[in-house]
C-alpha cells in the first residue's frame, strides 16, 4: 500500500509538472504571437512612414521646382524694373503722372517679391525641419526594427528549444506514466494478494490466540497447582531475580565511562601540571630560593604542594578501575558500580588536600601584596586570584558532596531516594559548568597578573618560564574542565534513564543483594552456554547403509586395482628407460653437430682464402676441400660400399661407388672441381643480390626518417590546432551554459508568475462562484418572500 501512496504522489507531482510546463508554454506561445503583432505593427508603421517620406519628398520637388519659376521670375522682374527705371530716367522731362504710376507699379513689385522671397525663405526652413525629423525617424525606426527582430529571433529560439525540451518532457511522462500506470497494476495484484495473504495471517492469528490461550489456562493451572509462592510479590525475593539484560544500554555505558576516562586523564595531568608549576614558582617569586632563603609559610606550602601526586594520581586508577568493571555482560546500575565509592573517597581526599592548601595559597599571595615592588595593579589581580581560588575550592567540595550521594547508592538502599537522582546529576551538570567558568576566570586573571610582572625591571628569565608554563597548564586544566561539562550535559539524559530495574516492579535495587544477582546472572550464562554447545555429528541411517555398499565393492575390486597399479609400474620403469637412452643418444647427435659445424666453418674459411688468393691457391684450396671431402666419405666407405651423400653449407654431392669408378680418381677430382666452381658462382650472386637489397633498403629508410620528421612535425602542427580548438570548445561551453542558465532563470520567474497568476484567477473564480451562488440564493429567497 505504500507503493501505491509512493507511485500516488509521484503521479500527482508528475502531473502538476506537467500542467506547469503546459502553462509555461502556453504563456510563451502567447508572448511569442504578441512579438510577432507588434513586429506586424511596426511594419506597417515603417510603411507609412516611407509613404509619408515620398509624399514629403514629392512636395519637396514641387516646391523646388516653384521655386524655380519664382526665381525666373524675379529675374524677369529684375529686369522689367532696370528697363522701367531707364525708361523713367529718358522720361523724366514728361509729366508727373507716368512717373506716379511707375512708382506705384514698381511698389507692388517689391511688395510681390519680398512676400515670395519670404515664402521661399518658410518653405526652406519646413522643408529642412521635415527632412531632418523624417530622417531621425527613419533612424529610430530602423534600430527599434533591428532591436525587434533580434528579440523575435532569441524568443523564436527559446520557443524552438522550450518546443522541443517540452516534447522530450512530454514523451517522458507519457513513457512514466506507462511505465507507471503498469507498476500500479503490478502493485494492485500484489495488494490483493497482500490482502489474500493478511486473511490468512489472520485466521493463523486468531488460531495462535486461542491455542495460547488455551496454554495460558492450563499454565496458569499448572502454577497455581504446582507454584508454593510468586517471589516476584515481595521485594526482598524479587531482588535476587536477575533483571532483563539491556546489552544496548551497557555498551552506551561502557563508551560513556571510556570517554569519562580519557577526559579523567587530561584533568589529572592538568592538575599536577598546575600544582607542580605552583611549587616551582613558590621557589623563585618573590623570593629566589638559589640566592636567599624563602619564608616558612612558603617552605610549608611548597612541601604541601610536593605531596600533589599522591591526592591527583589515585582519582586515574580508580576510575580506570571502574571503566575496567563496566563490561558488556553485567549489570551497570549505581546500586551495582561499586568502584564508585572509591573514586568518591579519592575525590574527597583530594578535596580535603584543596582545603589544607588554601589558606597557605592566599597566604603567599598576600606575601606576594607585601613586595615591594609590587604595583597596585598586581595586588588587585592577587586579590581576584584568591578569590578565585576559594570558588574552586568550594566547588570541589560541592562535586565532591555530589558524587559521595551518588556512590553511597551501592553500599545502602536509603542513602538517597530514587526520584532525587536526576536533581543530583542535574545539579552536578551545574557544579561542572560553573568550575569551567571559575577556572577560566583565573586563567584570564593569571594571563594579565603574568603580564603586569613582564613590566617588573627584577624579573628573571626563570620566572617568566615558569609563569609560561603555569598559563599553560591552567589552559588544559581549562579544556578538560569545559570538555568535562559538555560532555556530562550531553549524557545527563543518559545517567537520568533508569536502565534496569527488578522483574515485574519499577523499584531501585537493592545494593546489599546485587552481588547475589550478580553471581546468580553468571550462573544462568553458564548454563545457557552449556546448554547451546553444538552436539557432535553424527551419520544418517541411510547415508550409512550407502557407504557399506560403497565399501564392500571396494574391497572387491582392490585385487584388480592392484594389478593395475603393477602394470603401470612396469610401464613407466620401461618408458624411464628409454627417456635415458634416447636422453644419451641426443646428447651424441649433438656432439656430433657441434663437430660437423665446426668443420664447415673451417671449409668456409678455407673457400674464402680460396677465393680471394692466386690461381695456385685456389687449386691448393681445392685440393685441400677434395682431401676434406675424401676423409669425409672414409667412414661411410668403411661401413660398406653403399650410396655416399656429402652435405655441407658449400653444397650437396651424392655418389654411388661402383667396381669401375672406384680407381677413377682424376674424373672424381673433376667432377668435385666443377661442383665446387659452380657453387661459388651461386654464392657471389647471392651476395650481388644481397647487397643490391641492401643498398636499396638504405635508400628506403632514409626515406621513411624524413617522411617520420615530416609527420611529427605534422604532429606538433595539429596538436597545436587541438588545443585552440580545444579552448574555443571550452569557451563557447561556458558561453553556453551562461546563455542557458539566464534562460532557465528567465523561464522559472516568468513560470512562478504565471503560477502566482494561475493562482490569482483561480481564487477570482472561486470568489466569483461564491458570490454568483449568493445571489442566487438572496434571488430564490426574494422570490420565496
């Protein structure tokens, strides 16, 4: 069933993406046919604006041209008026009436052309102000054009990829849903027969229920007839009953006590650190006992303080003890640890060792007050440090209190109530806290007392050592303090948990009887151990019945197994036999190999000197390979008079000797001569070959090294060529990714607004459902009324 909730919850998740990618689409698909109006809009503007261009540029001819006619026409003007004035000057002499009405002419003229000077002064400025706002438009048109058609163009992208990652998305949970829609009708099998099986564990159920009770009637009967006394109804019996064994709660003990250990051990070497650097400082400040004697109260102090280790050391042991006796198999209560009591009774021996050397600690630090050349600020910090000596000493005596009410739990029963040992543990929690808080004020106090005596001209080398050495020792003592505290408050709910307790009672155990239980709990894992050895095993009737079988045709077949074992015996001393002989007889043959090489060497060397000598010599050489070759056919000849064969690296002669050739002397020495001859011939050819071959392979692998050189310079070349592309590779990925990752960001804010809208419309709705059922309802009731 809670595959079924799982597969549920993918579902609905699943579906509820997909209605938000839907949405996301939906939402982009409009974005994208809003751009591609407003791209259709600007387009019809930028047309208008081109229509309107050409009809200013049309009105800008027209008007050139006009003012061109007025241009000729002032000219024609001009010239009218040059004519007209020469004209007045010859007819001056004439009456005044022409010369009015020239006047008068001339007038409307000037009138006439300054308007249409002015007019063509207007028409200019218009024109130059229409020119220059077309062309700023037209500017502005076309960036804001281009700025569109690059947003169309990224937002035609992103639709594409969204398009395509929407498809992959879509055919995804189409192939969940499949997948998932066949995992839920394997799931709905599997439920039901969960509940066919359930069914049956019910009916099983019920059966065991009534057969144990049935069982618990006839155990019942059984005690009362047979049970003389139930121990568990009287607690001084109940507690000798072995309690039910926790192993959880005694290996959390154990790891509790060894951590208790380790920080046990910083402490006490803290401590005798301290009291230790106490004693040396005693000897040198305020006095240096190497050059005067100190006073008795110091002397007394310091032989105090020798006798620290005494005091410090037994608190290790006896917790090392008690870490010892917390084992896996007993019972770890405080009415059964009973090494606490001497951990208590160390504590408080040192405890009483604090209190013995207080009084002679403030003592010498009012000693220390009465130098003179003690400054005021250095009494203040005396004064602060015997104070805080007398915290701590009244806070070990406060943990001390604790822990003695804590170990007296294992010697007697009403030492301390039950209930009060969670107030006990929780009040020495506090204690621990408030020491590492006291202890780290006397650090802080020693640290600026330290520095007030660096600024003394009598101190000394030794002193401000040994000082050093006193701050460090106060800094582990203030460590393992403040990890002794954390570590309690940690594990308080664990010393607070009662672990065990008696069978059948929730009251404490009795101390006095614990080591009974004890004893009779190792009795009872004896037995129990006894009991569970393993028996020894033993043969099945059957498998022994088989083995007799398998034993009785044995034993009759044992003879024929013997004789087999004879014979092959026999077989393998033979074949041992023949292994040495035919061992010894390669040994020979490899003798007589060695012979026979050597002897071709010395023939080969022969031939060379042969080849290389006179005529004489190669007929001496001869001789000589003819007399080689004589003694060689010698042995064969002395077997019988049968085939010879002569084989050498030189070549291959096969004679057969018969009555007539055998005194032929001169044909043979002949014959030899000729094969010999020929056989030279065939081996200067060969080394003609050889070395032609050689020369040629020459020529080939100096052509291979340049064509190698080539090739790795080559190499070198494309491997450079890698690398940048390599690099450009490298750069456009992260381009890539920065592209990406602002478009993802773009599509999650657009997407979670159109979630926040989705969501807004949707309680509109429901608001608008809500009001429209209203006023249904006040329209019914009006009708009603």
């Amino acid at each position: 069933m809670a595959n079924v909730t799982d597969l549920q919850t993918k579902y609905s998740k699943l579906a509820q993406e997909y209605s938000k990618l839907r949405a996301q689409n939906q939402v982009l698909k409009k974005g994208v046919v809003d751009e591609q109006a407003n791209s259709t809009s600007l387009k019809e503007q930028l047309k208008q604006r081109d229509q309107s261009l050409r009809k200013q540029e049309q009105e800008m001819d027209s008007l050139s041209f006009r003012n061109q006619q007025l241009a000729k026409r002032v000219e024609l003007l001009q010239e009218e008026l040059a004519v007209s004035e020469a004209k007045g000057k010859k007819g001056k002499s004439k009456g005044d009436s022409p010369s009015q009405h020239g006047m008068q002419t001339q007038n409307v003229f000037d009138e006439d052309l300054q308007k249409k000077i002015e007019e063509n002064e207007r028409l200019h400025i218009q024109f130059y102000e229409a020119d220059e706002q077309h062309k700023r438009q037209e500017a502005e048109l076309k960036s804001r054009l281009q700025e569109l058609e690059k947003n169309s163009e990224q937002h035609q992208a992103v639709v594409d990829g969204l398009t395509t990652k929407y498809m992959e998305t879509i055919e995804r949970l189409q192939s969940d849903k499949a997948r998932l829609e066949v995992k839920a009708q394997t799931l709905e099998r599997e439920a039901k027969e969960c509940r066919l099986r359930t069914e049956e564990c019910q009916q099983q159920l019920r059966r065991c229920q009534s057969e144990l009770n049935k069982q618990v009637k006839q155990s019942s009967s059984v005690i009362q007839e047979k049970v003389p006394f139930n121990d568990t109804k009287f607690s001084d019996y109940n507690s000798l009953n072995v309690p039910p064994h926790n192993r959880r709660h005694q290996l959390k003990a154990r790891d509790v006590a060894g951590q208790a250990l380790s920080f046990i051990q910083d402490l006490v070497a803290a401590l005798l650190n301290f009291h230790s650097y106490t004693e040396q400082r005693v000897h040198i400040y305020p006095l240096d006992s190497s050059i005067e004697q100190i006073s008795p109260l110091n002397q007394k102090f310091s032989q105090y303080l020798h006798e620290n280790a005494a005091y410090v050391r037994p608190l290790e042991d006896s917790f090392l003890q008690l870490h010892q006796s917390i084992t896996e198999d007993t019972v770890t209560v405080l009415e059964t640890v009973v090494k606490l009591k001497s951990f208590a009774d160390n504590f408080s021996s040192y405890t009483h060792f604090l209190q013995k050397i207080l009084p002679y600690q403030l003592k010498s630090l009012e000693e220390e007050c009465e130098a003179p050349l003690c400054t005021a600020a250095l009494r203040v910090k005396n004064q602060e440090l015997q104070s805080d000596m007398k915290r701590i000493t009244s806070m070990f005596e406060k943990l001390q209190n604790y822990i003695n009410l804590l170990a007296s739990l294992s010697v007697r029963q009403d030492a301390m109530p039950q209930s009060s040992t969670s107030a006990v543990f929780t009040q020495l929690a506090g204690c621990l806290h408030i020491l590492h808080d006291t202890v780290k004020e006397m650090s802080k106090h020693y640290n600026q007392k330290a520095g007030l005596e660096q600024e003394l001209p009598t101190v000394t080398q030794k002193l401000c050592t040994t000082t050093e050495c006193l701050l460090g020792s106060l800094g582990s003592l203030n460590s393992s303090t403040g990890k002794i505290a954390t570590f309690f408050s940690n594990n308080l709910d664990f010393f607070t948990s009662t672990g065990y307790s008696p069978r059948g009672s929730t009251a404490a155990l009795n101390p006095l009887q614990a080591e009974s239980m004890l004893s009779n709990k190792k009795k009872a894992a004896a037995y129990i151990h006894a009991i569970r050895k393993p028996r020894p095993q033993s043969v099945p009737y059957k498998e022994a019945l088989s083995n007799r079988r398998v034993l009785t045709s044995s034993t009759e077949s044992r003879e024929g197994l013997t004789q087999q074992v004879q014979q092959s015996q026999e077989k393998i001393a033979r074949l041992e036999q023949e292994k040495e002989h035919w061992l010894l007889e390669a040994q020979l043959g490899k003798v007589r190999l060695e012979k026979e090489n050597q002897r071709i060497v010395d023939l080969e060397t022969q031939l060379a000197a042969a080849l290389g000598g006179s005529p004489n010599s190669q007929t001496a050489a001869a001789s000589t390979l003819a007399q080689s070759h004589e003694e060689a056919e010698t042995e064969p000849k002395a077997a019988g008079k049968e085939t010879t064969l002569c084989t050498s690296l030189v070549g291959m002669l096969c004679t057969t000797p018969t009555v007539e050739h055998v005194g032929d002397e001169e044909s043979r020495e002949h014959l030899i001569k000729t094969h010999y001859m020929m056989r030279v011939g065939e081996l200067t050819t060969q080394l003609q070959i050889s070395d032609s071959k050689a020369v040629h392979f020459h020529s080939e692998c100096r052509a291979l090294a340049k064509r190698l050189a080539i090739a790795e310079k080559s190499r070198e070349a494309l491997s450079e060529e890698v690398k940048l592309a390599n690099q450009n590779i490298t750069r456009l990925q992260d381009e890539l990714a920065t592209t990406k990752r602002s478009y993802e960001d773009q599509l999650s804010m657009m997407s979670d607004h159109l979630c926040s809208m989705n969501e807004t419309l949707s309680k509109q709705r429901e608001e608008i459902d809500t009001l429209k059922l209203g006023n249904k309802g006040n329209t019914k009731k009006n009708k009603g009324r």
